[in-house]
C-alpha cells in the first residue's frame, strides 16, 4: 500500500493546500506550516477532510486540494487570519 502523503511532503515540494467549501463554495488556502506545527510534520493530508470548518458558512463538509507550486489558487493567496 502507498503511503500517503503528508504536510511535510507538501512543504519540502513547495506545494500548497487549499481547503474547497462544498455547501457556498468558499476557496481558503491552507498556510501548511502553521497546519504542521499544530498537527505534526507526519500527519496525513487526507485526514484534513472532516477537521476542517469553513470559515464564512462554518460548514465541515470541505474538499482538499494539493497545489503544486506557490501560485495562486482560485484568485485567492496564502492566508493565516479569519475572514
């Protein structure tokens, strides 16, 4: 079986995380450091799903996506504050 990949994968490749609102369809990217230091380099991207709350609906049914690079995702840019 495949590991799966973790948040410290997701830094060493320079990826980012966006979290997907499935109820208002609210776009976040995820700051992955501030997630790693809280969850641990080694946590598991996928168990994201559930744990997340969005932050305009405060619906937990979120969708996760790994970026590849440091773009921007969906006209939104890397933020750590409440919106």
């Amino acid at each position: 079986m495949a590991r799966l990949p973790t948040l410290d994968d997701c830094i060493a490749n320079g990826h980012m995380i966006a979290a997907h609102c499935e109820e208002c369809g609210h776009v976040r990217v995820l700051n992955v450091r501030e997630l790693a230091d809280k969850l641990g380099d080694n946590f598991p991207i996928r168990r994201l799903i559930g744990r997340l709350r969005c932050v305009k609906c405060r619906s937990k049914r979120t969708e996760v996506r790994i970026h590849q690079g440091g773009g921007v995702v969906a006209g939104h840019g890397p933020s750590t504050r409440e919106t």
